[in-house]
C-alpha cells in the first residue's frame, strides 16, 4: 500500500496500518482521499508519519521528536501508540510542567471556561475562527506580554 502524507511517499502493509483497528488508518479506503497516481492521501505534515510506521511495526517508544509524534498519534487514534508516548519520560515530564505552571495561575480553572465561551462567542460574531488565548501567570509576566500580545492581536485583547 503506498501513501502519501504531505507529499511524502511511504510503502506499507494493510496489517500495519490495520495492527489497532478503532485507528483512523483503519477507516474505510473508499472514503478516503486518493492523489493524482492513486495514493492514499492525508493533509498532514509528512516528515513525522515515518516514525508513527516504526511504532506500528515495532511498538518501541520514540526517543526523538516526542511531542510531534505523540500529535500524530493522537489525530489518527492510535491510542496504545498515544498511551505508550504520553507514559515517556519526556512527554510526561512536559505535561507535569504545564500543569504545574496552570496550577499556579491564579483562578485558572474558573476563568477557562469563561475564556473559551467568550472566544466562541467572538469567532462567530465575527464569522472567523482564529482565535488565541495566552494564559499568563502573574503582573510581571503580563508586564512582559504587554507589547507582544498588542503585535499578534492589536483589534481586541480580553483581560
């Protein structure tokens, strides 16, 4: 079977795309999108997908590029390949990190869900999607955001 991902060609076996099978690799190839030369294809960022076929073939962890194959993992459901990345040490390591920082911004876990109602509610008023949220911990942090938010988001920024 040959794919390609991004407009990079990859051969493999049905079995190895097949090997977990609520996988989006396993959807049905009739609905899938075919190139030019009749290819499999998937909008996706190519260079990553090699590493998501050594998983599926050897099921060893990655030791390089950890948080981009664990994206990968995650878009086409690979959820034993998910689970086997998320337990790495580095990978879990970064999650403990960012939880940590969000447990000590202030009310975090109160304003998120008031953030993301009134991000919502914008991208449709608006009729555009774009949308980013900078979670900032203390004054002297914001002190330090101030300019750069103003640059990427100068039309509206929520305090």
């Amino acid at each position: 079977m040959v794919l390609n991902i991004g407009g990079e060609i990859y051969t493999t076996t049905v079995s190895t795309l097949r090997k977990y099978p609520r996988s989006t690799l396993c959807s049905n190839p009739g609905k899938a999108t075919i190139d030019r030369k009749g290819r499999i294809f998937s909008d996706r960022e190519g260079t990553f997908f090699k590493y998501i076929l050594a998983l599926l073939r050897s099921g060893q962890s990655p030791t390089h590029y950890i948080q981009e194959i664990y994206q990968e993992a995650l878009f086409y459901n690979i959820e034993p390949l998910v689970e086997l990345i998320k337990d790495s040490p580095a990978l879990y390591s970064e999650l403990v990190r960012r939880q940590q920082f969000l447990s000590e911004v202030p009310n975090y876990r109160e304003n998120i869900e008031v953030v993301i109602h009134l991000a919502r509610a914008e991208s449709v008023g608006s009729r555009r999607s774009w949308v980013m949220v900078c979670v900032i911990k203390n004054k002297e942090d914001e002190a330090k955001s101030w300019r750069p938010l103003t640059i990427w988001a100068p039309a509206k920024i929520l305090w």
